[in-house]
C-alpha cells in the first residue's frame, strides 16, 4: 500500500520495510481490544494492526490471501507463542474462522500492500515493468488474462466502472486491435498502449495508465465482491457487542461500506432492484459519529492515509440479515470464470 510507506520504521516482524499502519489510533479506538477478547483481523499485510491488538491484549485471527504475507508472518506467530493464528484464506471466508459464540472483533484494513506494489514480479505497477498480473493470491486469472481475452465490450464496462476512466471506449478497441497482433505480457506494454491512446497533458496529475491498472486491480481480486462478502459473513461471525472496522481507499468500496452499515441500521432503504423496503431491526449501530479520516499530520507524514476512510459499527443482538448482493447496487460486470474460459 504505497500509503502505507514510511522512512524507516520496523515491521511486524522487526524488519526494516517501510511501513505505516495507516489510521492505526482510529482502528484501536473503534475496535478496543484488550485481553480476553479475540478479533480477526482479515488483512493482515505486514501485520501492523495484528501486532498493535496483540500488544494491547487481545488475541488475533489472522487471514490474507497473499501466501507472500503468509511467509513473512510466520516469525510473528512464534513470537506471540498461541496468541496469533495466520491463515491463508479469502476475507470473504471469515466467519470460518470465529470461535464458537462469536468474535469481539472483526478489522478490514482493504487494498494492495506495500510489498504488493514494490515487486515488479507481481505486475500491479507500470512504474517497475513486470509481468501483467495482478493476482494479491497469486492464482487465477492474470490481468493478462483479461486484456488479452475480455471482450471489448466488457473491458470498456470494467474501465469505466472500476477505474472511472473516461475514455475506455477508446482503450478498449485499441487493446483489441493491438492484443490481435501480440498479446499483451508485461505492465509496460499495457501502459504504453494507453498513453499513445490518450497521452499525458501537462495539467493531468496522474498517469493515463493509473485508471485502467486500479481498474484491472480490482476485476482481476474482485475487490467489490470480496468486500460485500466479508461485510455480510462479519455480521454472522460476530458476537453481540462485538466491533467491525473497515478502512478503504477508494470512493467505490467506501459507497459499499456505508451502504451496508446505513442499511443494516435499521433505516428503510432501496435501490435500482428493490423496491423500498421498510425499517428492520438494526444488526449494527454506529461506533463514533460516522466516517474517520486521517488527520493533517498522518496525511502529511504518510500521503496514502490521505484517501483513507474508516467506519465501524457494533453488532447488536439482532439476528443477522440474510446476504443480499443488491443493497449495494453494483453493476454487471463480466465474471472471472466466465474470462477464465
Ligand atoms: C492494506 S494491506 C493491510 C496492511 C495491514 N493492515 C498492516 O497494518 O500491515 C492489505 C492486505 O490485505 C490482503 N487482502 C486484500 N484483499 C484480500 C482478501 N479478499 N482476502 C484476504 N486478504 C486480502 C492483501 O493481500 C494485503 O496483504
């Protein structure tokens, strides 16, 4: 997570990467972990926030899909001797892992890692040339998979849907034009493509290729889904009282959260495929007054924490809602299995 980089701090395991857990004090006040309490934290990174609720007493439930974060967690599940388990699994899976009568706590802290991004091999940057794939689990389907074998028609709907690009249409064909005579292998090549389609001007703060890459990023994790998934299966997992956090960086998954908790309030809501539904009894309220963001001083010391939003709520001893996909009112996107052949 390029925000979550700083000089010379220490990692989860005593290292030396680059590492800022970002909106680290607002996490630890919305969750309040203390001893007693088991919290799942669903992306575990470099282990910033599971070593911050291991020091304030609490015991942690592990999970990330990247076997790399796996591997480099290891020495810390030693290190806290039963306190820690580190899984490697999908968020979306969470509620596998609650113990019986339920969790204190639930933390989402979404996106790529730092060394995610720093490694040119797992191609989510044209910034380091790699190969174009983009997979946080490192299988399934490549983000080469999805520019060589998409149809037009659906890359122009993930470019414009995910990555809010303006001028997919035009991408897209020139992809197919290009993909026809060569396919496309490595993260420059793509980017390349996009800015001879759509060149940089002089007044554009980010790179034609940004777009499109956060875009593929997205599709090729289904980032939206796994969210949607993991709000809904924390609802099940966790225990009256119990605490959900979630911080994003994008508008997109910030919309979902917000969705889900405004809904799961008890409010009446509605959307493009469902009629107005009456109020129900709340499965969350609200922790704080609504959305954290960073404070000018961790924005400026660590510009990433600069798009990032947190909200929480405490579960209620309502029965949990049943999975609804709707509420979030996504739109249809070309799937994975369907790209995968
Ligand atoms: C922003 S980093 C987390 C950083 C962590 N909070 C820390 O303080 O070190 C996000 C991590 O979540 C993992 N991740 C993203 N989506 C996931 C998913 N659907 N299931 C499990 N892990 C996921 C990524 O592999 C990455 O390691």
């Amino acid at each position: 997570m390029a925000a979550n980089l700083g000089e010379g701090l220490s990692d989860a395991n005593g290292g030396s990467v680059r590492h800022i857990p970002v909106l680290l004090d607002g996490v630890l006040k919305a969750l309040e972990p203390q001893a007693g309490k088991v919290i799942l934290d669903g992306t575990f990174g470099a282990g910033g926030y599971t070593r911050a609720i291991l020091d304030a007493g609490a015991d942690v439930i592990a999970l990330d899909r990247d076997p790399n974060a796996i591997a480099g967690g290891q020495s810390m599940v030693d290190e806290f001797n039963g306190r820690l388990t580190l899984n490697h699994t999908e968020f979306s899976a969470l509620a596998d892992f609650a113990p019986e009568g339920g969790l204190d706590g639930v933390v989402l802290d979404i996106g790529v890692s730092s060394m995610q991004i720093d490694e040119a091999e797992r191609g989510f940057s044209f910034q380091r040339n790699g190969p174009l794939d983009m997979r946080m689990s490192s299988s399934g389907v490549s983000a080469a998979d999805v520019v060589n074998r998409a149809k037009v028609s659906d890359l122009i709907r993930i470019f414009g849907f995910l990555g809010e690009e303006k001028h997919s249409g035009r991408i897209a064909r020139a992809i197919e034009k290009r993909r026809l005579s060569e396919p496309f292998q490595t993260t420059r090549d793509l980017a390349n493509l996009i800015e001879t389609v759509n060149p940089r001007k002089a007044k554009d703060k980010i790179h034609p290729a940004t777009r499109v890459f956060q875009a593929l990023r997205i599709f090729v994790n289904d980032e939206l889904g796994e969210l949607a998934w993991a709000l809904f299966a924390a609802e099940q997992a966790l225990k009256p009282g119990g605490r959900l956090v979630v911080v994003t960086f994008h508008s997109l998954e910030d919309r979902i959260v917000k969705k889900f908790f405004s809904e799961r309030a008890g409010k009446a809501s509605g959307s493009r495929h469902l009629p107005m539904v009456e109020a129900r009894k709340a499965t969350f309220e609200p922790v704080g007054k609504g959305m954290v963001a960073a404070s000018e001083e961790e924005a400026e010391l660590n510009p990433r924490a600069r798009s990032a939003k947190l909200r929480a709520g405490i579960r209620t001893t309502a029965p949990p809602e049943k999975p609804d996909m709707a509420i979030f009112d996504l739109p249809d996107l070309a799937t994975l299995e369907k790209i995968g052949g």
